[in-house]
C-alpha cells in the first residue's frame, strides 16, 4: 500500500470517528427533538468529516491553544464608545455606545468579555506594524478626511450614523467600519435584544410575546429616541439589522421622512428568506426549513447541554461557522475568522431559538419605498449564503436610485471579510447624503 493510500485510508477512517462523536453529541442535545434531532445529528455527522484532514494533523490541544492565543492577540472588538441605554416597549434594556466627533479612543474595561475577551486597550492607540497594517491605517486616513470635506465643521448640521448589528452577533461585528468613522462622524452603535450587553428580551422570558421583525424595528426606533433625539441620521443595517432598518420605515414612515438622509442594506433581504438553500441540495433544502425551527425549539429547552455539546465540537463548529460566514474562508485572516466565530458563539442556543422562526415570515418589500427618496446603498457578498445577493438585486429594484454593489468571492460576514470595500462605500454614502440633504434645504429636526 503506497503512503498516498494509506494517508486515504487513515482520512476515512479519522473522520469516521470524528462524525460519529459528533453525531453522539448532537444526538443527546436533541434527544426530545424526535425525527428532527435524528436530522440535525446526520447533517453535523456529515459536516464534520470536512474537518477530518485537520484533525489528522493537528491535535485537539494544539487547536486549542491555538484558539486562546487569537483571542488574546486578535484586537478587533475591543473599540468602545459611550455607553448608554434605551428601555423598550417591554421594559427590555438595550445597550447602545455613542462615538462623539473629535472624541478620544475609549478603553475596554478590564475584564470585559463581551466587547473584547482579554481587556485589551483600544487598537487606535497602538503602533501600527507591517505594511499592510501601516496602508490599512493610511486608507483610514484618506477616508476621514473625505468625510471631514463633505461634512463642513458643522456637527450640528451632520448626520448621526446607526449601526444595527445581525442574527448572533453583536455591535462589535462593525469593528472595521467603527474604526474608520469614529471621531470624523457621530456614530451609535447598539446591540439587539438578548444579544451583546443587551438584557434578554422580557417578553421572551415570560413567554407574553415572541420576537418577531417589527418588534426589532420597535426597539431601532427606542434606541434612536434616546441616543439621537435631534439631527438627521444614516442607518445601516446588516443582515437582521437590515430588516430592522425596514421594520422601522414600515411602522414609523413619518419618523423614517423627516430624520432619515441615507441607508445602507448590507447582505440583507425583504423576505422570500423561506426559499433560501444554504448551498444544500433540494431535499436537504426543504428538509431544512421543515425540521429547523423544531429543532432548535428543543435545543433551548436544555442550553447546558448544547453548550457542552458545542465545545466538545469546536473544530466543527468552526468549520461551519467559516463556510457560512466567508465566501473565501481560506483567504480570510485566522484573527478575524476567529473573532466571527467569537461572535457567533458568544449567542446562547436558547436565544438562537427565540429569534430564528422570525425570519420564515418576514416580508418588508413594501416597506422599502420609505428609503426611494434618501440616497441608499445595497450591499452583499456574491457567495453569500444566508441572505443571498439575489434579495440584494430585488431591494435594488425597489431602489432604483440606490448603489448596488455584489462583492465577488465575499460570503455573509462581508464588512469583516471585505472591510475596506465596505468602509469605502459607507463613506461614500455619507458623502451623498450629506450633499443630498444640503441641496434640498430640508433641514431634519
């Protein structure tokens, strides 16, 4: 037997083991789950021999190791604003973070695990290294002093921009962009409820009312009445916050005509999100949307278990959360495809839960005609799986005078993956607005 085949056989073999282990585990954490469990305990089976070859070649202590030392190195999320928070209609406290214009960097408290693991200080303030680091910091530079031109030295008259993050992350998934604005424009940075420093949702606690797309949108419109009570506003919104940003125009079109100048729509979607594949063929498609849903209903009836289940499969898990989170995973800096797995990890399996039978149902179509008259911006990695660029075309349709720009090789996680393209166009958009504004000479209270 040559060294070739042997090196075949051990592969099978090993990820045998490895699927059979995973399948044990995800079998145990869906064992009320019924027909549905049994599902999910194939599929992670069969994912988790695309992560064989690594094991055949690394330990599990090494890829530990390895994990902790990105954590400690990795400086993205660790920017910091101005804390505050908004009160919903629920009572739910939602956590937003201001960066005021000419502001100086803000430190992560020590210890603080949700905004940075290891209380890193703010990576602004750090010495740069390396040239890609150094034009990385030059590109930055070029794009503040855009901004400053386009803005004036009014900050009374210049927009406040919204981020609103997407499904299992955080406000931290705009590191990159975060650090390209912060002290040339006034930016709020809010996490949604149950997820980041927000609280969980009350009314998910008491079960009085389950988390849908308009209530997100509700909780947009809290956070801007209590951090940008005055002046005009650009929002952007990935994902599920890009749904937010339509539930908004959808229940609030007055607010949304006298405030809003510019959106931006990144790897988001108006609905039909009941059709999406995943890249999985028809059968497992519909296999999918039928079982998911009770599923993951079960899996937060025991969240210790699951949790338990997600560290014994760590290297699954990461591969999983590479392929859907990154066009190009392969071409992606370890450091960040380790902070979005960080991200995405960070979201308890009963909170997953809570919030994925929203999606089946959401349909904002209607409501983007809010935006037809404010310059917008649509954006979305071509390899996208989860909100595939085609729902990017169909916003665009809706919004004929917007820029649609599909990112070739990018996947969901686009403003990690492709972050100066995204910084280049949130920019430009700012610039647009703020022209747009100008030229209209309607001022927004």
């Amino acid at each position: 037997m040559t060294d070739g085949t042997e090196a075949a056989v051990q592969a099978v073999e090993t990820a045998a083991e490895v699927a059979a282990e995973t399948a044990t585990n995800w079998a145990k954490a869906g064992r009320h789950a019924g027909i549905a469990g049994a599902a999910i305990g194939v599929v992670a089976a069969g994912a988790a021999a695309g992560v064989a070859i690594e094991r055949l070649t690394v330990g599990r202590g090494m890829r530990r190791r390895a994990r902790l030392a990105l954590d400690a190195a990795g400086p993205y999320g660790t920017l910091r604003g101005t804390p505050g928070a908004a009160i919903s209609e629920d009572g739910t406290e939602l956590y937003f973070e201001i960066d005021e214009v000419g502001a100086e960097p803000a430190r992560l408290e020590k210890g603080d695990r949700r905004g940075g693991k290891h209380g890193r200080n703010d990576p602004s303030a750090r010495p740069v290294r390396g040239k890609q680091a150094r034009a990385a910091q030059e590109a930055q530079g070029g794009l503040r002093k855009r901004l400053t031109a386009a803005l004036g030295r009014r900050p009374s008259a210049a927009p406040t921009v919204v981020f609103s993050h997407g499904y299992c992350l955080n406000q931290d998934s705009w590191h990159f962009q975060r650090a390209a604005l912060r002290g040339t424009v006034r930016t709020v940075h809010w996490d949604q409820r149950s997820h980041g420093r927000s609280a969980r949702g009350h009314g998910q606690i008491d079960g009085t009312e389950n988390v849908t797309i308009d209530l997100l949108g509700r909780d947009l419109k809290a956070v801007l009445d209590a951090a940008v009570p005055e002046g005009p506003i650009v929002l952007v919104g990935h994902s599920m916050g890009g749904m937010t940003v339509m539930a908004l125009a959808d229940q609030f079109p007055e607010y949304v005509a006298e405030r809003v100048i510019g959106v931006a729509l990144i790897g988001t979607s108006a609905g039909r999100l009941s059709e999406v594949t995943y890249g999985l063929p028809s059968m497992g498609m519909k296999a999918f949307h039928a079982l998911a849903p009770g599923v993951l209903k079960a899996l937060g009836w025991q969240p210790e278990l699951v949790e338990r289940g997600r560290r014994a499969t760590a290297d699954l898990f990461a591969g999983l959360v590479k392929r859907y989170s990154f066009g190009t995973p392969e071409d992606v800096d370890p450091g960040i495809a380790r902070f979005g797995e960080r991200l995405i990890e960070g979201t308890p399996i009963d909170v997953v839960a809570e919030f994925f039978p929203a999606f089946a149902v959401h349909d904002k179509t209607e409501a983007l005609v809010a935006y037809d008259a404010v310059p917008a911006l649509v954006l979305a990695g071509e390899s996208d799986l989860i909100t595939p660029a085609d729902h990017s075309r169909t916003i665009a349709e809706v919004l004929p005078d917007a820029e649609l720009v599909c990112v070739p090789g990018a996947g969901h996680l686009v403003m990690l993956e492709r972050p100066e393209l995204v910084n280049e166009h949130l920019v430009a958009l700012v610039e647009r607005a703020a022209a747009a504004a100008r030229s209209s000479g309607h001022a927004r209270a």
